[in-house]
C-alpha cells in the first residue's frame, strides 16, 4: 500500500521507465524509446519546483528501499537525467 497517489504513480512511472532502459534492442525499437524517455523528461520538466522536490524526495526514499544494485543506481540518477534538478532547489 502507498502512503499516497503520488508514491504510487511514482512507482508505476519508474518502473515503466526501468523497463524501457533496461530493455533490449530486440525488445523495444531503441528510438521508440528514446520518445518514451525524451516525453517523460519533457513533462516532468514541466513541474512546479514543489512537485518536483515532492518527486525527488519520493525518488530518493524508493533508491534507499531498493534492493537491486542497478536499479538503485537508475534511482539516484533518475532526478538529474530527467531534468528535475534543473530548477530544484
């Protein structure tokens, strides 16, 4: 159960997107999911700086929960390479 909407969109956001970068070329056509990626750093940067430290913070308890050394990684990382920190304070 999540604490909130939010965490579980959280979630279900990330795990699409760990999806589509751990995916294979074989799996999904690499520049579909280069649009998929590029799409979701285009609207996450259209978060107001609250949502997006809201999102950051969320990100960074779910990198601290995590127990797959890769996917954790993907989770610290997730803030700068979808643009988040950009305009974070």
């Amino acid at each position: 159960m999540y604490s909130s909407l939010t965490h579980a969109l959280a979630e279900a956001l990330v795990d699409v997107l760990w999806f589509i970068e751990s995916s294979e070329d074989d799996q999904m056509d690499p520049d579909d999911a280069v649009k998929v990626l590029e799409g979701v750093a285009h609207l996450v940067g259209k978060l107001s700086i609250d949502q997006r430290s809201e999102l950051i913070d969320l990100l960074g308890a779910m990198a601290e929960a995590e127990a797959d050394p890769a996917r954790q990684e993907f989770l610290e990382g997730f803030p700068e390479g979808f643009g988040l920190c950009d305009d974070a304070v």
